[in-house]
C-alpha cells in the first residue's frame, strides 16, 4: 500500500485543484447591462416563445383561407363486390355476384358569387395582424418586466452599500465612545446606546443583503440564468431627465400603441362577420367537373363516362337563423367600437399616471440629494462635538440615522424613476427590437 501512497497522494492534489480551477470558473460573475438582460429575456422566456407560435399559427391561418377559394381536385378509388347489375348492364335477367371498381376525378371550382370567402380571408388577415401586434406587445411587458427586476437589483444593491456603511460608521464610532470611556470621558451609558444601534444596523445588513439576494434571484430567474448565478450589472441608477411632455406622451401613445391598432383590427373583423352572416340570405355556387371509369375488372379503365355541373344552393326558409346571426354579428360591431373607446380612454390614462409619477420621483430626487449632503455635514459635525466634549452622543447616533434615512430616500426616489421613466416608454408603445 505505501508503494501507491504517491501516486494516490499526487491524484488527489490533481483533482482537488482541478475542484478549486472549476469553482473559481463557475463563480465568475456574468456582466449584464439592461439590454443584455432584455435580450436574453426574449430568446428565453416562455411568453415570448407563445407569442411567437400564436404568430406563425394566425400566418398560416390565411393560407387556410386562402385554400377555400382555391380548385379543388379529388380522386376516388372503389372496389366493390356485389349482386346488384352495374348500371350499364343493358339486361333484365337476373345477375350474378360480380367484382365492381371504379376510378372518379372530380374538379371543384368554388364561385364566390356572396363574398364569404373573401371576408374569410380578410379576417384570416386580420388575425394574423393583431397576432403580430401580440408579440410586440408581449417584447414591451417582458422588457418593462425585466427593467424593473434588474432596478430592483440596482436599488437592493445600493441599498446594500448604505446598510454596510451604516454599520462601519457605528462601528467607527463605538471605537471612539470606548476609547473615551476607558479614560473616563464618557459614562457607560455612552457605550451602551452605541452598542444597541450597531447591534440594529446589523440586522438591518442582514435585511439587506437578503434582499439583495432575493433580487438576483428574481432577475435570473426573468432572463433564463439558473436561479444562483452571479451577475455584476454595469450600469447604476442615475438621473437622466425626460424632454418630452405629457401630451407628447399621450399623442404618440395613441398613435403607436399595439392595442390601438388592435382595437380596429376587431372592428374591421366584427364587421367582416356582419357580411358573413348576410351571406346566409344570399345563393351559393360551385362548378363540379366529373369523370369516372368503371368496371368489373381492376382497375377499371374502361365505360368512362363525364359530368359538369353547376351546382346552386339557397336557403328558403331557415326559421329565422339567418337574421339571428346578422343581428348578433351587428351588436359584435357596437361592442368592438366600444371596445376601441374604451381602449383609448385607458390607455390616456396610464400614460398620464406614468408621467405624473416619474416626474414627482424627479422633484424627489433633487430633495433627497440635498438632504444626503446636509446628513453628512451635519453627521461630520456632529462627531467633532462629541470628541471635544461639546455634545451628546445621542446628537451622533440621531445624525447617523437621519444619514442612513436620507441615503435609503435618495436610492427610492432615483429607482421609483427610473422604473416610472420605463413603465411610461412602455404604455408609450416605444418599439422593442
């Protein structure tokens, strides 16, 4: 056994590094920007891959309806045995049991003399429009969906960052209370309230770095990536301010919003079906071409015999179906235009909501940046104080929380708009490539 001890020795330390060289591989962060996140998202979500097969099936719907107004070729083969005479046995004496086969071609040109096929296929189309306008609509929810997961990862990150500061200032600061209790500058109960609060902001790290988590999570689970796989995002939340104007906002809305052209879709389709029902009072022709050889021996080449016809079908009396489904087809039409009324009332309405939001976290953004930079000032004042023996140390502790509360208030205001700012470019209709 001592003989394999090194080489057993020398296997182990291999595959113990080769451990060690794929850890540290497998935990390289993935480096996103936002875009990168939305496109992962579109090749990998769930939503966007039925989008996309509602699409193709709406795209080969007018080839279906298509194929309505098209000929139509039949072959019909027949073997048969029987005791009956065929039909061209010119004789009354009886007939023995015999083989029959036939062969029959038969040419179907449908005469769209009503107009039904032709609706049918307009409103093949127009499914297949409002399908396309699915998937774009589906990219804008799914990239809305992603920014505010990946701003939510910005914001539980800088969150994150105050919450670490929070507890190396109270740290710092118990340091400097012991220090001046060892000497007998200060009472115990100095130390003790400094104590307790950095005790709180560790919990609150705790929090903190859960959520953190939590958010990672979510986003990878958003865009694909297995649930623990560590992402380092480029950019941060920032202020970028928007130019454009809430009737801006509203008037391109309505213009480009998927929903709008949707809505006229349905018009237009409801108002098709109005035709089709009318069709029901009208006839309905066809042009049947016909040949046939029959015979009882296979494979029936021979007695070939021809046929055309022009085949014309009208109801006369339908007890009132006819005007039942026109009538229905009709209050389609009202609803559908109520429907688009509607739409549009709503869509003015979100549009306004995101406006107004994104630019009340606008004023906020500049309030709470003041406020970040008073915290600091007074907080670095109020340290001095308490070294030369001026103030308290409950004037510390109360400007280290005010700083912690101004810093956590300038985080949501610059995430509330920057997620306002997204969820406006998405009830905007802002086009996703």
């Amino acid at each position: 056994m001592k003989r394999y001890y090194p080489y057993v020795a020398g296997l182990t330390a291999a595959v113990f590094c080769l451990v060690l060289s794929t850890q540290s591989v497998a935990a390289e962060p993935v480096d996103l920007s936002l875009n990168q996140c939305v496109t992962l998202a579109l090749e990998n979500n769930p939503a966007m891959k039925i989008a996309e097969a509602n699409k193709d099936k709406a795209a080969w719907g007018i080839q279906q309806a298509k194929a309505g107004k098209g000929l139509n070729l039949g072959y019909t083969h027949t073997d048969l045995r029987s005791s009956a005479p065929p039909s061209w046995w010119p004789y009354l004496s009886p007939y023995s049991a015999y083989n029959y086969f036939s062969n029959e071609l038969r040419l179907t040109v449908p005469i769209d003399a009503s107009g039904n096929l032709e609706n049918a296929v307009s409103q093949a189309k127009l499914n297949s429009n409002i399908s396309d306008l699915n998937v774009q609509l589906t990219k804008q929810q799914l990239k809305l969906k992603v920014t505010d997961a990946y701003f939510d990862v910005l914001q539980a990150r800088n969150l994150l960052k105050v919450a670490k500061q929070t507890v190396n200032d109270f740290t710092v600061h118990l340091q400097n209370v012991q220090d001046q209790y060892d000497v007998g500058t200060v009472a115990l109960p100095d130390v003790l309230q400094t104590k307790v609060r950095l005790a709180n902001a560790q919990d609150g790290l705790t929090q903190a770095q859960n959520n953190y988590d939590l958010a990672v999570y979510n986003l990878n689970n958003i865009i694909g990536l297995p649930l623990h796989s560590e992402i380092k995002l480029q950019e941060d939340l920032a202020y970028q301010p928007s130019p454009l104007t809430l009737d801006d906002c509203i008037r391109y809305a309505l213009q480009y919003r998927p929903e709008m052209e949707q809505t006229q879709d349905s018009i237009h389709m409801a108002a098709d079906q109005v035709e089709i029902a009318q069709s029901g009072r009208k006839p309905s022709f066809s042009l049947v071409g016909a040949t046939e050889w029959q015979d009882n021996d296979f494979p029936a080449v021979k007695n070939r015999n021809w046929t055309v016809s022009l085949v014309a079908q009208l109801n006369v009396l339908d007890s009132g179906l006819t005007q039942s489904q026109v009538k229905k087809a009709e209050a389609d039409v009202v609803a559908a235009r109520e429907q688009a009324r509607q739409t549009r009332d709503g869509i003015t309405l979100e549009v306004s909501q995101a406006y107004l939001s994104m630019q009340e976290a606008a004023k906020r953004i500049d309030t709470d940046k003041v406020a970040v930079e008073q915290g600091e000032v007074d907080l670095k004042l109020a340290e001095e104080r308490y070294q030369n023996g001026i103030g308290t140390n409950l004037d510390v502790i109360d400007a280290e929380l005010a700083l912690e509360q101004a810093r956590n208030n300038y985080i949501k205001a610059l995430y509330d708009y920057n997620t306002d700012k997204a969820l406006l470019e998405k009830t905007m209709g802002i086009t996703v490539k």
